[in-house]
C-alpha cells in the first residue's frame, strides 16, 4: 500500500510539473510557425512603409482636429485592405487645443531670441506676450517649497535635465515639471512659466507634451512654454552673470469646444475561442509639430505589419482573437484609453493579455511580463522563442504602454516588448520626429517579435491569470 501510496504521489507530481511546465504553454509546431514568422519579417517591409503611408499621407495628427479624423480614415481603409474582419472605429469625444503664435526672447541685458514651444493645454498670454523678470528653480519640489514673494510677477523658470537612459527611466521624474509647474506657478503669482524640455536632444528642437488637465475653473494655470536645451542652458548662463534677467513670452494657444475623436479597431477572429482577445495596441494621434514617426507611427507599423505577417502565414488565424486597438487621443491624456476600458469593462475578463508598441522602433531588447506568479513558466517558453532576435528575459512588473495604464489596474495581465530608447527623447514631442528617424533593420525586427508574441499567445491555451 505504501509503494502504491508512494507511486500515486509521484505521478500527481509529474502532472503537476507538466502542467506548470513552459513546454505546455508553446509546443513544438507553434516553436515552427513562430519561427517562420520570424524568418518572414525579415523580407517583409510593410512595417516600414505603413509608417511612411501615415507620416506623408497624413502627417501630424492632433487630438480631435481634422488630420486626426483622416488619420482614422486612413487606418481603417488600412485594416480592411489588410483583411482584418470587424473594423470599426469606436468613436469619443476630446477637447481642442491648438497652438498659435509662439516667441520667446531675452529683453535684458543680453537681448535675443529663444528657441520655445507652447505646452498641450497650456493658457494664452494674448497677442502682447507676458514680459517679467525671471526666476530660476532646479526642480519642481523647489518651486513648490518656493514663498509667494520670490515668485510674485515673475516668469518661473524649472532648469532640470532629463537623464539619458536605454529604457526611459529617465522621463518618469522629468515629466513631473511639465504637468504641475503652470499651476503651482499660478498659486505662487507668476506670470508665465518656462522649463528645459523633457527630452535629451541638445539640438535646437523644444520639446512639447501635455500639461496636466486643470482641475477648477480657477486653476487653467500660467501661460507655459518649453525651452530647446541649449536654449536652457543660454538663459542659465545669462542668470549666472549675477544681473535681473528679463524675458517676453509670447504664446497663443486655443482651447475649443471637445470635438469627435475616437479608437479604430480590427480583428483577427480566433478559429475556436474568438472570446478570448489578445490585444495589441498603438495609438494613432501625435503632436504637431513633427509628423510623429516615432511617437506613435512606429508602432501603427509594428503592430499592422505583425498582424498581415500573421495573416499570411495563418490563413484559418489562430485560436484566439487578435485584436488591434489603434487608440485615439494619446498625447492629451490617454483619452482614447479610457475609453476602449469602459466601453469594453464587461469583456475585460476575456482579455488574455495586452501590450502596446509606444517607444520608437529600436531593437526590442527584452520582454517584461506582468502575471499571475505561477504563470511565469509560461510566459518563459514564449521568451525562449524570442531570443534569437536578441531578446532576453526580463521581470515580472510590465506597465505597458500608457493606453494599457486602465486595462493593467483593472486586472488584465500586461507585457511590454521593451525597445531600445537611447535616443528616443532627442526626437520625442518635437518637430524633429520625423520619418528619416524610422530605422528599416530595427523596425523589422520589432515586427518579427511583435508577430511571434501575437501569434503565440493567440495560440497556446496557456491562461495568464
């Protein structure tokens, strides 16, 4: 009795190693077809050129202005010309903010000219501009702990560097400043606002990017503008001469009445659980001053080409549905993401995984992954067949782009394909992202990872929670 005790033991043990096994989550024939994907993307550049359709088709594609409306014409003549099935666009609306005329100037004592760019959602200083003495802080946490009487009537001006790093950790601290300071500066008296952009070129390129949305009506903030980095650095070494520095801003953004925008999306309707998505996501809008290759046309390509590469090769599609969200209203506050979430909240359980491609189109360098512990075998045997394209295994604490920020805190389990950023923030938000940054080698090999993911996530009947 204790032998066969014994040997029961052992067989429910070896079940249970097999169930946990990474083997159980992709098997051999799905190791081959992801390699043939692999293989595919490599003589397949219709990633690249989905990016060069949008950037010259379309161009810059401001949140709820009328490029961005022919952008979603664009996408969805996109999707249905690349077979996907139910493509739709799930429509929302989004407030307006255009830019207008943008100066900026040191008047004394060393007068000329300075290289600005106003900030998304950022208040007019009207045609006459805002001229006043300036005053530097190194950091927002020093504004906020600033008095009123060092700030009063003047123009605030936040001088901290963005750290340069290969993932972007960077930009999480730097960002801080361009979403509070127009409103601790408007508590404080100021009259205007300036900070070094968030980004790491040293080119005479500002960066813009959205401040935070106002809250009360009584806090639309100071008129707010970014300097190019040397341009920074400029009005630093002017400050250092001892003397007041004297600046006139003039900016004069509209903020218009909320207009339509909205999420485009299609599918590729799983054979035997079409309820269950995968979903591989993007986001469409971009700012306006560039035509916005890298942020976001990269990934539009990435993502559309991975799906046809799919496609092709899987003409039954696999056992789940992929599906494509091509998000509205990024820049301006993840809009668009907030709405796919409510709109989608009651099938959200159905959602396997998701990721987003928002970084550029670097080399993908490793694979994060955000799941049940105990599923961490399984998202290793997906990893394994990633590696050849040079892709490592990562950790366990993916965040995702920023449209899968709802999806990830309402549960849904999350991964990121992490691209390689080293320069990624010298071109972000600026009139210098433009298509000559796309990389053709490194964007082929985004969408040769994005195609195996998809598809074997798609495929295995692997759960992630």
């Amino acid at each position: 009795m204790k032998l066969l005790l014994a040997l029961f033991a052992v067989g429910l043990g070896s079940m249970y190693a097999e169930a946990q096994s990474p083997v159980s989550a992709v098997t051999p024939a799905m190791t081959a077809t992801a390699n043939q994907l692999l293989a595919s993307a490599r003589q397949d550049n219709q990633g690249y050129e989905l990016v060069r359709s949008l950037t010259t088709e379309v161009g810059p594609r401001l949140a709820g202005t009328e490029a961005e409306a022919r952008a979603r014409q664009w996408a969805v003549e996109k999707l249905q010309v690349l077979g996907l099935q139910n493509v739709r666009v799930e429509p929302f609306q989004v407030p307006v903010w255009l830019r207008g005329v943008e100066l900026g100037e040191i008047v004394s004592p060393f007068p000329q000219s300075l290289t600005i760019t106003a900030l998304g959602g950022s208040s007019s200083t009207g045609k006459q501009g805002a001229e006043a003495e300036v005053v530097v802080f190194d950091s927002l946490s020093a504004l906020q702990h600033a008095s009123r009487i060092q700030v009063e009537g003047k123009i605030v001006f936040i001088d901290e560097v963005m750290v340069r790093s290969r993932d972007g950790a960077g930009y999480g601290l730097a960002v801080q400043k361009r979403l509070a300071t127009a409103y601790v500066s408007e508590q404080l008296g100021a009259v205007a606002a300036l900070i070094r952009s968030v980004g790491t070129s040293s080119h005479r390129f500002a960066h813009t990017g959205q401040m935070r949305q106002a809250g009360a009506d009584a806090e639309v903030g100071v008129p707010m503008a970014a300097l190019a980095a040397p341009d920074a650095d400029q009005l630093k070494r002017a400050l250092g001469y001892g003397k007041p520095v004297t600046v006139k801003l003039v900016i004069t953004p509209q903020r218009l009445p909320p207009a339509s925008s909205g999420n485009v999306i299609g599918e590729i309707v799983g054979r035997e659980a079409p309820q269950e998505i995968v979903l591989v996501g993007a986001h469409l809008d971009s700012w306006d001053l560039g035509t916005g290759a890298v942020d976001d046309g990269a990934g539009i390509g990435i993502v559309l080409g991975a799906a046809k590469l799919i496609m092709q090769q899987l003409p039954q599609g696999p056992r789940r549905t992929i599906r494509v969200v091509l998000f509205g209203a990024e820049e301006v506050g993840t809009v668009g993401a907030k709405a796919y979430a409510r709109e989608h909240a009651a099938e959200l359980p159905d959602h396997i995984v998701a990721t987003e491609s928002d970084f550029g189109s670097g080399d993908i360098w490793r694979f994060d992954s955000r799941v049940e512990e105990e599923k961490l075998l399984q998202m290793a045997a997906i990893a394994k067949v990633l590696e050849p394209l040079g892709i490592a295994r990562g950790n366990n604490t993916a965040r995702g782009g920023p449209d899968l920020k709802y999806l990830r805190e309402m549960g849904v389990p999350i991964v990121s394909l992490l691209q390689d950023g080293q320069d990624y923030f010298d071109f972000h938000h600026t009139a210098d992202d433009t298509f000559d940054k796309i990389a053709p080698r490194a964007l082929d090999q985004n969408v040769a990872a994005y195609a195996a993911f998809m598809y074997l996530v798609a495929e295995t009947t692997a759960e992630f929670r």
